[in-house]
C-alpha cells in the first residue's frame, strides 16, 4: 500500500474510531438513565436527543467510515496497486465530513429528535435530513470508486479470477448500494420537502416502507466487512489456508439476494400492509441465514486446516492447537459465542407468529446489540489490529493488552445483552427514557436492568482501552511488509464465472426486489391514504 | 493474488471439497425449508399471525365522525361472545386509559391515532401492534387471565413517549358493568 | 482441473429455487394462510386474498361499526393554516379593540381568572374561538362574544394574537438547564410520571417540545391554569380532544394542581 493510501484510510478510520466513542459515552449514559440508580443529572429530553446522536453515529456514521477505510486498503492490497481517483475519494470524505457536522450541531440542537429511524410525520431540521444525505452522498462515492476498481481489474485481466478480497469488497459496496436506496427515495422525496415545507402532508405507510428497505438490508453492509476478516484474515492468522474461495463468494453474493428483500419483517405489526407480503419476505428472512451458515462451514473447515498443520489430532483435537492468543483468532473465538447467542434471538425475530411476543420490546434492542456491537463490532476491532502495522507503521505496544480488551468487550457485552433479553420478554418497552419501576410489570426488570448497567460499565471501558491500544503503538524497527491476506486451500481451484462478477447476482436480486417490494410499494399510490400532517420535534422550525 | 503452485493432488482435493461444500449447503438449505415449514405450519394451525387488514382513515377528521369520535370508545360487546374495543393513540396518551375485557372472550381491537406513529402492547399477551397515522389498527385475541395489565406505547413518538401508558383490565363475566353500550374504566 | 461440479447449470438452479420460493410463499401467505384468520372470520376466499394482499377495505363494510353521530368539531387544515398565513393582521388588530380591556396583559391588576394570551398558538385560539362559540367549551361570557365573530375575524384575530410577543417565560422554565430541581413542579414538568400515565409538561407545552395541539401554557395567570386543571379534572372542561388533559388532571393531586397552577401562571 502507498502511503497516500494508508493516509485516506486512517483519515476514515480516526473518524469513525473517534466518534464510536463519543457513541460509547451517549449509551452508557442513557443506559443509566433509565436504569433502578439513575444518575441524578440530565432530563428525558436530553435522552432522547442521546438516542438519537448514539444510533445516528453508530448507524451511519462509525460503520459506513469504517467500511469505506476498510474498504479502500482491502482495494489496494488486493490489487497490488495505487488507489486511483483519491482526489475525488478525499473529496467525497470531506463531504461526509460536512454532513457529519451538519447532522451532529441539527441534533444537539434540539431540532433533531427523531432518533436514527426518523419515522415520520416526526420531522426534524432540514439541516439534519441534508447532512444525512451528504454522508450518504459520500459514501455512494467510495461505492463508485470500488464497483470501477474491480471492473478496471477485470478488463486489465481479463480471463482470469478476480481476487476474492476486491470481489467481497465490491460485493460489499453494491449492497451498501441497494440498501441506501430506500432511506434514499424517502430523503428526498419524503422528508425534505416536508422540513422545507414544500408539503404539509406525508404518507407515513409509504415512508415506513421505504425505510424497512434501507433498515434490514443495512445490517448487512455492517457484517460483510467482518466476514471478509473471517475469510481473508482468520485463517491466515490461525497459520492455515482458507478452506474455499467460490464458497466465499458464494456466501457474499446471497446476502445480495437473500439480505435486501427482507425489510419488511420490520414491518410485522404494521397495519399498511396484510399477511402475503409479510409472509414472503419472511421466508426471505429464512434463507438469509444460509450465508452466515456457510460462512460458519468455511471458516471451520479453514481453522482446521490450521489446527492439523500444528499438529492437532482427533476429530476435535485441532482446536486446543489453535493459536488462541493471536487477536484475530481470539477475536473470533469471541466473536463465535456471541453468533451463537444472538444468532438464536434473531431465528426467533424472524418467526412469524412469535413476533407479537418481542416487537418494539426491549429484546430487539438487546438482540442487536449484541450481534452488531457484540460480534461484529470485536471483528472491526480485530480487523484494526490487524491492519494497524501496515497503515501505521507501527506495532501494536502489548498483544496482551489487546487480549485483555477484546475479553473485557466480550464479557461486557454478555452481561449487558443477556439480561437485557430478558427484560424484554417481560414485557419492557422500547425507547423509553425512564421507568418507574415500582409498576408492577417492571417491578421484575430491575435487578436485571442493573446487571446490565455492570456489563455497560465494562462496554465503556473496553470501548477506551481499544482507543488507548491503537493510540499506543510504537514505532518499530520492522521492515514495511503489507499484511497477507489468506489463501485458500487449492490455489488455483475453478471459480466459476458466476462468482467472477455480478450480473446474476444483481438481476435475481432487483427481480427478488419488484416482486417483494413492487406492490407493497405502488399500493401508496394505487390506493393513496389521507397521509398525516408533519409535526416538528422540539417545536416549529 | 491466485498463485500457482499446481499439483497433482490439487485436482482431487478440490473435487473433495466441493463435494463436502455441495453437501453442507443442501443441509442448511434442509434446514431452512424445514424452518419455514414449521413456521407456516404454526402460524396456520395456531392461527398466530401478524396483522393483516388494510384500513385507511383520514387522522384529521377521526374526531369529528365515525368510529373513533369520543363517544364511541371503549369495549362494545357483541353478538355469539364477542368483544370490539375501540380507542385511540395520541401524542401522549391513549384513550380510553383504562380500558375493560372480558376474560376469555375473542376480543378484536380496533385502534387509530390523529398525529405520529405510536405502538401498543400488553405485556404477558400476545397483544402487539403499530398505530399509523391514516389507518386502522386490527388485532383480534383471548385473554384467559383476569387481571389488570399494564398498555404501554412502544414507538417512539415523541419528547414525553416514556409516559405513554395506559391499563386494561380482563374481568370475569360477573363483574361486567352491562350497564353501558361503551365500556371504560378511565371515568367516574 | 475444471470440474462439473459448478457448472453454469448451478445457477440456474439457484434462480429457479428463489423464483419457486417467491411464488409458493407468495401463495401461502396470500391465500392459504387468510383461511384461518385470527379474528375467526373468514368471510370468502377473495375477500381474503384482498385483504392479505393488502388492498384496502371498501368503505362500505367499514360503515356498519361507525357511529352514526357527527360531533360538531373543529378541524385544522392546511386550508386554515393557508388562510392564517394570508391573514389581515389590521382586521385582526381591531378586533382585538375589543378583547383588550379584559386581556391586557400589560395592565397587571386585570382580572387574573382571565388567561394572558399574548403569542398564543393560532391553531389553539381557532379552536377554543370555535367551541366558544358552538357551546363545546362553555363560559357564558365567551360564548356570545365568540359567536359574534365572522369566520374572517376569527383567522384575523388568531393571526394577530400569535404574532403578540409572549412574556418571557418564567425564570425556572426558561431553558432547560436553567431549571431548578427544588421546584416541587420540576419532576411533573420535566419527567412526568409514568406511573400514572403522565408526559412530561414540558413535552407538550414547550420549552422543550411543543405539540401542535398544546397552548403555550407559561405566564397565563395561576387562578386561570387553577381553573381550568380543576374544570378538566372534573370533567366539567372537556373540549381537550381525547381527554388529552382530563386524563392526566384527573390523576393529579389537588396539591400538585395548585403547585402546577402556581409554577405555570405568573412570570417571574
């Protein structure tokens, strides 16, 4: 990598690292506040407000900075050359940059309240629909840059096998490019004409609609990048090989057709819509879990690889030879139990019948803490580590301080999830600033709630610790090598055609598209509803 | 990025590991079609499913007339053992707060609000629901259980949601007040 | 080395599962599982279908559950907020003429049952303009002078009104960091109780939110905001649509309405 590359991917990365933080502080505080022992400062209000600057940065702002660096070294290692076009990709960063400040003073405001889901007839500032929309803007330029990368690569190689790191990347960028699409269509035809006051009136079935098309798909440009370190890293940290490139790809490619067409299990309990829509997109929701299940089959049959070449025996002798310690692998290892246990809440979201019994209960909110701040998140961890002596120059100063932060973020995780599920299912409700929990249902959740400040505390910490480990690395006498990426097990296996580009993938994609979301959509304006006036939050704008 | 270390052992190994990728996806796929059976299965013989009924209603004029003007809200009793209960979500109340059941009885609500998108559940129940601004909420259930059941609002729908709660109470057919053609428990 | 075990037939494979995936859920969802409705219902196949496909219910089967009653309401429209917008603040200046020697609010020894309405929110004035004149809301003293306004003076009048600058806001709810947690209101105004299923007051009422519906309420006269708490309490003020007040005066102690009344009622 060049150094004007490391520099481009640093730059997102501090943002996106920095402003996790500040995330980190806004949660811990809201998770006090409404907590048995709050902590005597601070008015509903301003927990709103922190809801709504916590998911906005985590949502839109620390994930999409930290695939867009990713992204970009993924790029340049992969193709073993310069990043082209890094004016426009600077400039596109300053751009998510104005939108970020735009989207933060709009929020500290007051004039913003309308959390990351911004569900209309709520309207916020136009400053905040603008700069959200610029974040997005840039984005969609990074998104250009690495659909044109892998293009230019093929047509300068023509015939042969991608790299599968371009191909996840790229794969990666089209979703991202898919998913925006709905919150997209609904920013600018929606809610900036109704915060400008160009319309009066919006259909909030319409906008809910779009949004679900933007809100599940978005969790999966979230996971792709710590996929990528599954297959591209994990195994080559664990000393072995990867046990499969086209399974790689494939795993990739369905979370094009099976992750997009399935916004409305967000939609369940919602009355603009009846049972037949909802029920295909649940089965939709089924098979989105194929891709994770595969990626799970290939990174295990990878790490046994490993674990043979070191020396293990026996059907499961291989995994005690691990190197454990090394943090990618540990990382994983972490990363796995919190699959497994967030992976059986997310079977039973996407149960049809069940889900009167979480909808919009504090189990959703657990649910994807601890799949996205819990897995995902120690793999973006991981991945930093990992990449930080090649963009920095620099090596990590303890491994085992690293260590001891990705357990911590683990067990933090774990205390502050479990419960919370729990809480859920008693009956806790979502997004509410305080309880009184002298109320006979949340009598029960309150000892539960409070285990759950503890594994926050933990959480914060760890969040800090991370920080303080990347800010401590120290220059070192070692030659500049890039990293290497793992190779798989058969060097040159047959990767066929279909898993060299995009083309089907993309067309049973918008096909899946039109049929799920085609009618559900053009019944707003088949059969228009009366729509309902915008109300402004923190008063007239 | 490929290398080319060939061998001749290469071409089996990769026949071996397709073979074993061809078999773990047709038993996930397996699973998947054997999750979906089983969900379809249940939601059809236990008759639990989400929602399905498009209303539209304009949220400007649902105080002036029709179904949800004041007068109107509250627990009807109908023919053959049956219940509708009427009531409306707004910013940041429902009404009527206290509303009243009978215990065992099929009970549809039927519910709307005039400004934002609030949500309504009653823990312990499998009662659960979105209210959007310009239709009509439907949710039909039994509550085997008298009692009295906390309803709180689980949408954010604004600066006060957190106050957003309301009570419903599931009486034996005893305690009925029969008295009245809507029955709520909020007044006097 | 190239083997048949991925051929191009493979994903073909793949799109004829989805496209069968999307047509057998696709029947399940829209005509089989509509059979077993969970409100035990099923009134015929293609009702059924329509509904689980999503297309609206006919307006005619919804007639049958209405109440027949029209409740003589008003209504806020963006035809009204138009008008308001156009309105002829000099009309609405002389009438208000009329309204000034009780409503003076500079004149301090006038009489404090009589709220302060400087800067109030034209669409509430529209509104109680309107059930004092339709006997909705009922003093006898507002309601002849209410029906004696055309529909003009009234959008003039409100017009006019709201553009009055409101008093300053009393010192301990100026802005939200400036509150004073010793105040006995402080918890109600900012927190409210969800216990009882109250909203903050601040949600509604400003400073932090305020909720088309809801009157600035600060500076109006603590015999009024008294008067009014207890007249919603006992239902005897009911023109709050869906007892948006009644249902939280009615939980109120008679100390925390006179504490609200005070903390509301006069500047500081």
């Amino acid at each position: 990598m060049t150094a004007a590359d490391k520099r481009l991917v640093l730059a997102h990365w501090w943002l996106s690292f920095a402003l996790f933080v500040c995330a980190l502080f806004l949660g811990f505080w809201q998770f006090w506040f409404r907590s048995p022992i709050p902590p005597g400062f601070g008015t509903p209000t301003q927990y709103y407000i922190s809801v709504t600057a916590h998911g906005t940065i985590i949502a839109f702002a620390f994930t999409t900075l930290f695939a867009m660096g990713f992204g970009y070294a993924v790029t340049a290692l992969t193709t073993g050359a310069a990043l082209r076009w890094r004016t426009g990709a600077w400039q596109a960063f300053a751009l998510a940059c104005i939108g970020l400040a735009l989207l933060l003073v709009a929020i500290v405001s007051g004039r913003a309240t309308v959390l990351y889901t911004f569900y209309p007839p709520l309207v916020a500032s136009f400053a905040f629909y603008l700069g959200l929309t610029l974040l997005v803007v840039g984005s969609w330029f990074w998104v250009a840059h690495t659909i044109a990368s892998f293009y230019a690569w093929k047509g300068a190689h023509r015939g042969q096998t991608t790299p599968l790191g371009l191909f996840m990347v790229t794969a990666t960028a089209m979703l991202w490019l898919w998913a925006s699409i709905g919150a997209a269509l609904e920013l600018l035809f929606q809610l900036i004409p109704l915060s400008l006051g160009w319309t009066d009136r919006i259909d909030v079935g319409l906008a809910r609609t779009l949004f679900s098309w933007t809100l599940h798909a978005i969790v999966y440009f979230w996971l792709l990048p710590a996929y990528i370190a599954l297959y591209l890293i994990v195994p080559e940290e664990a000393g072995g090989r990867l046990y499969s490139d086209p399974m790689g790809r494939l795993a990739f490619v369905l979370f094009l057709v099976f992750g997009v067409p399935v916004g409305l299990h967000h939609l369940f309990m919602d009355p603009e819509h009846g049972t037949a829509f909802k029920f295909v997109q649940g089965v939709f929701t089924v098979f989105v879990s194929l891709p994770t299940l595969l990626t799970v089959f290939s990174i295990c049959a990878s790490l046994e690889i490993a674990g043979r070449l070191r020396g293990g025996r026996g059907s499961l002798g291989w995994v005690t030879t691990l190197p454990w310690g090394r943090p990618a692998m540990l990382a994983t290892g972490l990363a796995a139990i919190m699959l497994g246990l967030g992976g059986l809440g997310g079977l039973i979201n996407m149960s049809y019948a069940l889900n009167s019994a979480v909808h919009n209960t504090a189990w959703i909110t657990a649910h994807f803490h601890l799949i996205f701040a819990g897995t995902v998140v120690i793999l973006y961890f991981a991945i930093a580590y990992h990449l930080w002596p090649t963009l920095t120059g620099r090596s990590l100063h303890s491994v085992r301080s690293v260590r001891v932060q990705l357990v911590t973020w683990c067990v933090g995780m774990l205390l502050l999830t479990l419960p919370w599920h729990v809480t859920g299912i008693m009956g806790q409700p979502r997004r509410m600033a305080f309880f009184d929990y002298t109320d006979a249902v949340l009598a029960p959740t309150a000892w539960l709630t409070t285990l759950s400040l503890l594994g926050g505390t933990l959480v914060l910490i760890s969040g800090l610790h991370f920080l303080w480990n990347l800010s401590l690395a120290r220059s070192s006498e070692m030659q500049q090598v890039d990293v290497r990426f793992a190779r798989p097990a058969v060097s040159n296996a047959h990767v066929p055609s279909a898993l060299n580009g995009f083309a089907l993938w993309n067309w049973l994609t918008a096909a899946a598209m039109v049929a799920v979301y085609g009618w559900p959509i053009a019944q707003f304006f088949i059969y228009p509803s009366f729509g309902a006036a915008g109300i402004s939050v923190g008063g007239p704008p | 990025m490929a290398s080319t270390t060939g061998g001749a052992s290469s071409g089996a190994m990769d026949a071996k590991i397709i073979r074993e990728e061809r078999r773990w996806t047709l038993v996930m796929v397996g699973v998947g079609i054997a999750m979906t059976f089983f969900i379809a299965a249940t939601s059809l013989i236990f008759m639990s499913h989400p929602p399905s009924n498009v209303e539209r209603i304009d949220p400007d004029r649902i105080h002036v007339s029709g179904e949800f003007i004041e007068a109107n809200l509250g627990t009807e009793l109908g023919a053959g053992g049956t219940a509708v209960v009427r009531a409306v979500s707004r910013i940041f109340n429902f009404d009527p707060s206290c509303l009243i059941v009978p215990v065992g009885t099929l009970v549809t609500f039927r519910m709307t609000g005039p400004d934002v998108i609030h949500g309504v559940m009653i823990p312990t129940t499998n009662f659960n629901t979105m209210i959007v601004p310009g239709y009509v909420s439907k949710v039909t259930t039994r509550f085997d259980r008298p009692g009295v059941y906390r309803m709180p609002c689980h949408e954010y729908c604004g600066l006060g949601h957190h106050g957003m709660w309301a009570e419903i109470r599931v009486v034996e057919p005893k305690d009925w007040p029969f008295d009245k053609a809507r029955v709520r428990c909020d007044r006097g | 080395m190239t083997t048949a075990a991925h051929p191009v037939s493979l994903a073909r494979v793949f799109a004829w599962s989805v496209l069968a995936m999307l047509v057998i859920s696709f029947v399940f969802g829209a005509a089989v599982l509509p059979l077993r409705p969970t409100d035990g219902q099923f009134r015929s196949w293609w009702d059924a279908i329509c509904r689980a496909v999503g297309v609206p219910l006919d307006e005619r089967t919804q007639a049958r559950r209405t109440s027949s009653a029209v409740v003589n309401a008003f209504v806020w429209s963006a035809e009204t907020e138009r008008r308001i917008r156009r309105a002829n603040l000099q009309n609405g200046r002389d009438v208000f003429e009329s309204c000034s020697p009780c409503h003076n609010s500079q004149n301090r020894a006038a009489d404090p049952n009589v709220p302060n309405i400087d800067g109030m929110s034209a669409r509430v004035m529209l509104k109680q303009l309107y059930d004092y004149a339709t006997g909705i809301r009922g003093t006898e003293l507002m309601q002849p002078i209410a029906q004696g306004l055309t529909e003009q003076d009234a959008i003039d009048l409100a017009a006019f009104i709201a553009a009055l600058p409101r008093q300053d806001l009393p010192a301990s709810i100026n802005t939200t960091s400036s509150t004073d947690p010793g105040n006995p209101s402080y918890r109600l105004v900012y927190f409210g109780d969800p216990r009882r299923g109250i909203a903050p007051c601040a949600s509604c009422h400003g400073p932090d939110g305020v909720v088309p519906d809801a009157p600035p309420i600060h500076g109006l006269s603590s015999e009024y905001a008294q008067k009014q708490l207890d007249d919603f309490a006992k239902g005897e003020r009911s023109n709050d649509l869906y007892s948006a007040m009644r249902a939280i005066s009615r939980q109120l102690t008679a100390n925390e309405r006179s504490d609200l009344a005070r903390y509301f009622g006069e500047p500081r």
